[in-house]
C-alpha cells in the first residue's frame, strides 16, 4: 500500500514536469542503447556460442607462429591426430568458392571442403539425404556433395527426389547426397559442401597444404590443457621438420578459440574491450547526468525531505520514496532503449545482408537476444544504483535540523559543491577523451577512404585462382595455361585488356656498386609478378618499354620500377638499363629495368604514403606462378562480366580452382569503404551525442550548483558585487574543472596518439594531432562555458532581495 | 544634521501569478547622518522591503529616493551595485556569511569588489574591524566553526569594513540567544556612538527603544515616527 502511495506520488511528480521528464529520458535512453547495442553487437560477433548444438563447445584451432596468426598443414593435423589425448574431436577443412554450372551460365557459391565427422561436430542433420562418409573421401571416390536448404529451394524448387541427382560444381559432375537445413553455414558462409579427399593427408614433405582445424575437448578437459597438449605436440613435429628440411625454427603456439575470434584474428578480444570501454563511458556520462538531474530534483525536495523525516520516517523509507522517480524513468527508459536497440539489431542485419552478398558468416545474426537482455537489466540496474539510489541515500541522510531551520552553516553545501566540481570535471574528461577518439577514428576513416591507390578499377574484374600442380606440375606447362586463360578471355569483344598481377611479397634488393655492412641496410620493395599490360589496371608506363613475348625464362630477367624506385635510386639520371639484385626466396636474380611506371599504394602498407614504398614488377613469364591475381577490364555497360571468365576457365580447364568469385575489382575496396565510412558515421554520432550529453550534463551540473548557491550570490550582490564579477567567479570556477578534465584527457590523448601514429604508419604528420587535440579542446571550452554562462546569466537576473529570501 | 536618505511617495508592488501584492505605499521618510533609527510592525508590513530599497537591493515601483543628495531610484543594476559597495552596510538575521569562505575573507568581500583598493588596505582594514568586533582570534575559521553571536559580529565586521554611510540591520538580533543578542545590540550602541548611521529592522521592543527614532509600519505604510526618550547615547561625529 506504502509502496502503491510512493509510486503514485512519482509518476504525478513525473507528469507534472513533462520537459524534465523527456529530457532525463533522452538522456537515459541514448547513453543505455549506445552501451547495449555495443555490448550485443560485439557479444555476437566476437562471444557469442554459435548457434549449433553445443555451440560453446566448438572451438578453432589456430596457431601462433612468432606471434603470427597461422594454420596447420594435414601433415600437422596427420601427425598431431593420434598424439592427442585431451581432444574428444579434432579435423580440417577447407574454405572456397564453387561455382554450380546451370546449362551455359551459372552460380557461385561459398562452399567447404569437409571430411568425416564434419556434420557430427556442428551437431546438425540433413534435412534430406545423408552427409560425407569416409568412403566419399577415398581418393577415387565419385563425387559428392550437400547442398543448402537456400540452394534447394532456390535452384530446385525444394524438389524431394533431388538426392541421388547430379551437379556440376567447378566443372565436375558431382551427386547430390544431403540439402542441409536453412540458416546452417558452418563453417563460416557454406552453402554447398563437397570432400576433402584423402589425398591431402599424404605426406608431401614440408610442402603440406593449409587448411582450418576445429576441435572439441574432452569433457572434464580445461582448454588451457588441450592447448598446452596441441602446443607441445606440434613444437615436437616442428622441430622433427626443421632437422629434416632444413627449414627456419619458429615458435609456435596453439590456441582454442571460438571460430569469431578466430575470424577476427584474435584482435577481436581487445578491440570488444576498447569499444566496450567507449560506450561505457557513454552510459557513464548518462548516469552522471541523470543522477544529477534526479539530485537537483531530490534537492529541491529536502524541505520536504526533512519535514517527513521530522515526523518519523526512517531513512529506508525515505530512500524508497526518494528513489521511485529515478527507478520509473529507468525503467522506462531501459524498456524504451531494449525496443530501440532490437530495432538498430534488426537493421543492422538488413544492412549486412544488402553490403554482403552472400549474407556474411552465419554467426553475423544480431537482433535481442538473452544476453543483451540480461545486460539491459544489469545497465539498468546500474543506472538505478548511480543515479537514483545515491541522490536519494544522500537527502535522506540529510541534517534535518540544519534544513528547518533555514541552515546557514552550510557544511551541505560545501559537500554538494564538491561533488559537482567532481562531476564536472569527469564529465570534462570523459567527453573530451570520446571527442579525441572520435576525431582522431573520423580522420583515419575518411584519410582511408580518400587515400590516393594510384590505380584504375572502375570496368576492372578480378578473379583469384590456383592452377592444379598435381595436373600442371611443370612451371612450363603452368605458363602455358595462365596465357592460355589469358588469351580466352581477350577473345571476348567486350574485354579491353588483361593483366596478371601477384604479389610476391616485400624483397630485399641490392643496389651495384652498393656495399650493405648491416642487414638492416638492405632496401625493400614489394614485388609483383605480372603478365600484360599494367595500364589494365591504371598503372601507366612513364618511360622505356613493357614485358614483351621475347622476356622468357631464357633471357635476361627485367622489371618495370615504380618513379618513386627510379627517384629514390637514380634521382638524376634515367633507372632505364640499370640493374639490381633482387633476393627471391633463396635465390638471388640479377635485374635489369627496362621500363619505369606509375606510383601504387603497396599491397604491405595499409595508410603508407603513395611514394612512400616503392614497387618492383618482374614478368610473369620468367617468374612462373601457380596462383594468380587476374585482371581483365571491360567495355562500359558489358552485362555478365563475370561470365567471361568463367567461360574462359571452362573452355580452358574446368579444374582450375578459383580460390575467390569473379567480381569487379573495386568490389572488396568499396566494401571496405563503406564499411570505414560507417565506422567514421558511428563514431561521429557516439561523439556527437557524447557532446550533446556533456552540454546537457554541464548545463544541469552549472545550473544545479548556481541555485544552490543563489543565496551567496544574493550575499555577494548585496555586497556590492556586479553582474559581470558573479559570471566571472562561476566561469573561472568552471574554467578550473575544465582546465583539469581537458588537461588529463590531452594528457591521455598524447599517450593514444603516439599509438595512432604507429598504427597509421606516420601517415598523418605529427602537427595533424596537436590540430585535433587544440580544436577539440577549444570547442569544447566554448561548449562548456555556454553551459555554464547560461545558468548563471539566469541567476544573477534575480534581485539581491529575491535571491537572499531564495531557499 | 543633514539628511543622509531621502524617501518620497515610494511604492513597490510584487506582480505573481497576476495577483498584484503592494508591499509599500506612499513612503515618504528622511534619515540625518548619524541618526539611528528603528523600523517596527507586523509581519508583512513591508518593513523588510523597504529595507531592501533603502540599501538597494531592489528598486521601487514608483516613487524617487535620494541618497547623499543622489537620485538612486532609477539606477542600472550595476550602478546600484557600485553604490552598495561603498556606502551601505548589511546585516542580516540569518547572518548570511559565506560559508567556503574563512571569516577575513568573508569580512573582506566588499572591498574585493571596490575598483583601487590595495591588498595591504583590504588587510589593515580587515584586521580593523574584526578588532572592533573582537573576532581577530577567529579570522581564519569558518563560519561553520563560529557560534550564533561570532557570526553575527562577524556579519556586523563585514558590513563596517567599507565605512559605509548607513548600516541596514534586518533583525539582527533575531537568530541570536539573550545574551548574543545583547552583545550584538551593545555593538550597535557603540558604532551609533561612534558616529554610525544606523536603521534596524526589529520585532524586539526592547531592542527598538535602544534606537533615537522609531517607525512604525502597518500594510506598507508607515503609521508612527517617534523619538525615543529612553535612547541615551548620541553620536559622537558623523560616519563610522
């Protein structure tokens, strides 16, 4: 009944100030859906269990090779099998892209090369059919797949008498054994399953393929054992390899981790801490400002207060009373940010699924969830702890006699402007470290988006392959296919031109006539085997001539330099006819130039500057590769320049393994564009609304401390005091707050901008960052003295006589 | 003696939620340098307000007000300010002390806001009055650490630190025990007998009869002017 009365009062209090009421919302409502879709989005994509049966339990298996993310070969995985004791599952497989033929055209599809015991680790059934058995992985076997249930619908109306029929996946007539269910992708984006043969698992020395791992520990099990049993095993194999090949020792670790964080490289951890502690931050600066705005209300109300404590109440009830307003603005407004950060969950997923066409990993499900929901609770028990419990225990603690009595000793006040001060400055602090970091992301963002490639991709496709060695096995007959595929796809009226482009890495080179006393000495340059001509891709020749059909393994090797090589080496005399020594593997190879070509972003530097590194580009004709980067560019408005391709690859060799889907070439770039400049947006808007709660929070902190301190300032104007010398003791009191919150925030910033100026590869010169740091701390100084000016014009507005009368 | 304040046809009205309050009427009332001089009446007769128009913490509705031979009653906000600092002294019941400040720093707060005062006069000064109050051995506290009656001699240090030409009392005795309050009113005979002109607001006839003159106050007008026959003290010269 007590608690019925108490709450009736607040929800009258409530409706009776609806702005105060809207704005504590507001400000409630922003910093508790920043926080929980932060939380959510980051919980699922880094956290979360997958949505498999006994999901937690599926971890991948990766390897640290000094300090590197790595993956172990089958000879690891062949050796490693048997020796272990503490895994209950353990197998590879093999990510791809397949392409389903259908009459003259066709699909492609994420798919997974799998082995026995694949299906039994993700836990899931076909729905129709059967999965892979160990028959099928026999080498020799027929053929087999499984296909999704998106596939079966799609492509075969959901037809039941599917299974037993065939498919030809990559020009291979495969039979269709399984349709597995809908939404299962396990791996990662899978659609079509076909075997992992055998084959893999033969030794080859220490030319061993990649592939993933999964595993499962045994129960009763911890994952630091099975990690210290994988570890010590595969360090037993490794150094068996080094003796026998002669290869570099590494050291190398295994790690069980759950397939996201393996998806994100393990940064995953930090990078779900560093936006965990922003958004954080936010939900703090919230609370700060609602718990200041419920304690300016509960001020307001000491009188009062006092009065019912002088006529018996206890402080529990006084608390529960005081507290009930403070409790139904937070759990309104944690009911409103749930229904609101379901709505951006949803719309997240809507986005996803139109930037990614094949939808993203299967565990890119976001919406509300049981965890998101168990954190709304705990934010909004938090923010009922911050911001409603601590003002009310404070007035209820009140000294009543000192409230009756019209006190004048003012030790309360003295505490109260403390604690504001306090607050103040954090809230200072806090919002001046979210502006530097939204800045300083915003800068990097659009500096990425609008960085100079010094490349042409527009009506560029691209397609990734590996030619067949075990077919193929000769560098020869390597060559003759690549100009073969090469010569295919230039019969199609709609091609222009076609390049081959592979990065063979960053290489030392050795300057004649150049001594190197120090290793350290020896320049670099990234290096890039290509076949035909680079202007396919907007690299242009600036002097001398291109590859030619008469540059063969026979004939002395040659390169085309990047002007900024030709400048940094040759800087007043033609680089034509030069030469240089190139380190290629354990070889080294005598170089001529024989031509000089535009400046290229380097694929080993992601901010660098366009001339910052320099490019070495040497014939694909005398350095034979097996993988290829396959660049063909197309007439304006040519429909299905995909196929081209594809036909090509079939009337040259089916087999031949597209390792990623022919696509436009700006394709993957403009991704990761969108995908920064959403990154630059969220943090410009978290920043943003950082900024619009510190106005708010200042301003209600200002205005809270000036009318507790009408009285002195009714004392101080009957003294004698001008307008203008009461603005000026509030401003420099808030000057000081200011002063000390920016000052620690700047302080940190140094420390985060060294970090940024690594990281950005000293992109940015270092002055960009005393630019940052100076704007952001003017427009905020300006920010936080409107904040506090606009209070306190209010107040000295009153008469002296009002003011010293005020309570 | 000359007249030090000057009130002719002083109104002042209160405007809330549309009900308009006259809190004065037709005041009209002179005060001679030196003069001390008791306001009494009820309890919202308006002897507060007028208080507040005499030492310009409020402006009247209508009506002119000379102080010194100055027409003050149409001065900006700041104008009035400046004169306050420098020729009005306060106290008030409630003390009104501030309470982060020490008890010198709170005594010299009017002349931190006087233009060309040296630190050295605002120190000697300070030092002055606190002696006249007897609260030197006090000047580092706060007010919280001071009893009823320090702080009120302290209010009443700070209200003679800027040698005003009148000293306003708001029921300076008011917040005070029977004895703090005879303390304080004996401080107000001696700063009478010194030369001060003083105007007390009191509800304490014994206090009031203290005074050479008393006014009386009913519904904004004042309704009796008298002097006290058993006020035995007179000034010995003009200003404190």
């Amino acid at each position: 009944m007590l608690m019925f009365l108490d709450i009736k009062y607040a929800i009258r209090q409530l409706f009776k100030s609806p702005r105060f009421t809207a704005m504590t919302l507001f400000v409630l409502i922003g910093g508790l859906s920043i926080s929980l879709f932060t939380f959510s989005f980051l919980y699922s994509t880094v956290y979360k269990p997958l949505s498999l049966p006994n999901g937690d339990s599926i971890k991948a298996v990766t390897i640290l090779k000094n300090g590197n993310f790595d993956m172990l070969t089958a000879n690891d995985f062949t050796q490693m099998k048997d020796e272990l004791n503490t895994l209950a599952e353990f197998g590879i497989y093999q990510e791809s892209t397949t392409r389903v033929s259908i009459e003259d055209s066709g699909k492609s599809y994420s798919s997974a090369r799998v082995r026995e015991g694949f299906f039994k680790f993700a836990g899931v059934e076909p729905i129709l059919g059967r999965t892979i058995n160990a028959e099928d992985t026999v080498v020799g076997a027929n053929p087999v797949a499984l296909i999704s249930e998106e596939i079966w619908q799609s492509d075969y109306r959901g037809n039941n008498e599917i299974i037993g029929s065939t498919i030809i996946l990559d020009g291979v007539v495969t039979e269709i054994v399984g349709v597995m269910p809908a939404e299962y992708r396990f791996p990662n984006t899978a659609r079509l399953w076909t075997t992992l043969s055998d084959d893999v698992l033969k030794p080859e020395g220490n030319n061993s393929a990649w592939h993933r791992s999964y595993a499962r520990v045994k129960s009763g099990v911890t994952i630091t054992q099975a990690e210290q049993e994988m570890t010590q095993v595969l360090r037993q194999i490794h150094q068996e390899n080094v003796k026998l090949y002669q290869i570099e020792p590494s050291d190398l670790q295994v790690k069980l981790m759950t397939f996201q964080m393996a998806q994100t490289g393990g940064e995953g951890s930090i990078v779900f801490s560093f936006l965990n502690a922003v958004a954080l931050m936010i939900l703090l600066l919230a609370c700060i400002n609602v718990g200041n705005l419920l304690l300016a209300r509960t001020l307001d109300k000491q009188k009062e207060t006092a009065i019912r404590s002088a006529l018996g109440a206890n402080s529990v009830r006084l608390v529960s009373q005081l507290m009930w307003e403070g409790v139904l603005i937070a759990l309104l407004g944690g009911f409103l940010s749930v229904l609101l950060v379901a709505a951006a969950l949803d719309y997240t997923n809507m986005a996803l699924q139109s930037w990614i066409p094949s939808g993203g990993s299967f565990w890119w499900r976001y919406g509300m969830d049981g965890a998101t929901l168990g954190m709304a609770v705990v934010f909004t028990l938090v923010t009922i702890l911050l911001s409603s419990f601590l003002p009310a225990w404070r007035s209820a603690n009140q000294d009543i006699n000192t409230t009756l009595r019209d006190g004048t000793r003012g030790a309360q006040s003295k505490k109260a402007g403390r604690l504001s001060r306090l607050l103040v400055t954090t809230q200072v602090f806090l919002v001046a470290i979210l502006m530097l970091i939204g800045s300083i992301s915003a800068y990097i963002a659009h500096s990425f988006i609008n960085i100079e490639l010094g490349d042409d991709y527009s009506h560029v496709m691209s397609a990734r392959f590996q030619i067949p060695t075990d077919k193929y096995p000769s560098e020869k007959q390597q060559l003759n296919l690549t100009q073969e595929l090469i010569q295919q796809v230039k019969q199609h009226p709609s091609v222009v031109d076609v390049v081959t482009n592979n990065w063979a890495g960053t290489r030392k080179l050795y300057l004649d006539n150049k001594e190197y006393l120090r290793d350290t000495e020896v320049p670099t340059a990234d290096v890039i085997q290509t076949i035909g001509p680079l202007a396919t891709v907007g690299v242009n020749l600036t002097i001398g001539r291109n590859f030619n059909v008469r540059d063969t393994q026979q004939t002395r090797k040659v390169a085309l330099i990047s002007e900024s090589m030709a400048k940094r080496y040759w800087p007043n005399e033609s680089a034509i006819d030069k030469s240089f020594t190139l380190e290629l593997g354990e070889e080294k190879h005598k170089m001529s130039v024989v031509g000089v070509v535009s400046n290229r972003m380097n694929p080993s530097t992601m901010f660098g500057k366009i001339d910052a590194a320099d490019e070495i580009y040497i014939s694909g004709q005398q350095f034979i590769a097996s993988y290829q980067v396959f660049f063909y560019r197309v007439l304006p408005g040519t429909e299905n320049a995909d196929e081209v391709f594809y036909r090509a690859m079939f009337n040259t060799d089916r087999s031949i393994e597209l390792t990623y889907q022919v696509q436009p070439a700006e394709q993957n770039r403009n991704k990761m564009r969108e995908s920064m400049a959403l990154l630059s947006n969220i943090t410009f808007i978290t920043g943003f609304f950082a900024l619009l709660l510190a106005l708010v929070g200042i301003y209600g902190l200002t205005a809270n401390a000036v009318a507790q301190r009408t009285h002195e300032v009714g004392i101080r104007r009957a003294i004698g005091a001008t307008d203008l010398s009461i603005t000026l003791m509030f401003l420099k009191q808030g000057g000081k707050q200011l002063v000390i919150g920016l000052g620690l925030a700047l302080l940190c910033f140094a420390l985060m901008a060294m970090g940024f100026h690594q990281f950005t590869e000293q992109l940015f010169p270092v002055m960009s960052y005393y630019v940052l740091a100076i704007s952001v701390a003017l427009g905020l100084s300006i920010i936080v003295m409107i904040a506090i000016f606009m209070p306190t014009k209010r107040a000295i507005q009153m008469e002296p006589s009002v003011a010293l009368r005020y309570e | 003696m000359s007249a030090l304040i000057t009130l002719e046809n002083i109104s002042k009205s209160f405007l809330t939620e549309d009900i308009e309050t006259r809190a004065l009427q037709q005041v009209s009332l002179t005060i001679s340098q030196g003069e001390y001089l008791s306001l009494t009446g009820q309890s919202g007769c308006g002897k507060s307000t007028l208080l507040s128009l005499l030492g310009l913490l409020d402006s009247p509705t209508k009506g002119q007000y000379w102080l010194a031979g100055q027409d003050v009653s149409t001065l900006s906000r700041n104008e009035r300010a400046a004169i306050r600092c420098k020729k009005i002294g306060f106290v008030f019941q409630s003390f009104n002390l501030i309470s982060d400040l020490t008890v010198s720093e709170n005594v010299m707060l009017p002349l931190t806001y006087q233009s060309g005062v040296t630190s050295s006069y605002i120190k000697d000064k300070v030092a002055e009055v606190l002696a006249k109050v007897e609260m030197s051995h006090r000047a580092n506290h706060y007010p919280s650490q001071l009893s009823g009656g320090q702080q009120q001699r302290v209010a009443v240090a700070r209200a003679l630190v800027n040698t005003p030409d009148i000293i306003l009392a708001d029921e300076p005795t008011g917040n005070l025990d029977s004895k703090n309050a005879e303390a304080v009113m004996s401080l107000f005979d001696q700063l009478h007998q010194d030369g001060a002109t003083i105007c007390m607001v009191t509800h304490d006839p014994k206090s009031a009869k203290r005074a050479q003159r008393s006014l009386e106050m009913f519904d904004g007008q004042l309704v009796g002017d008298v002097k006290n026959t058993e006020s035995n003290f007179t000034p010995k010269a003009v200003g404190v």
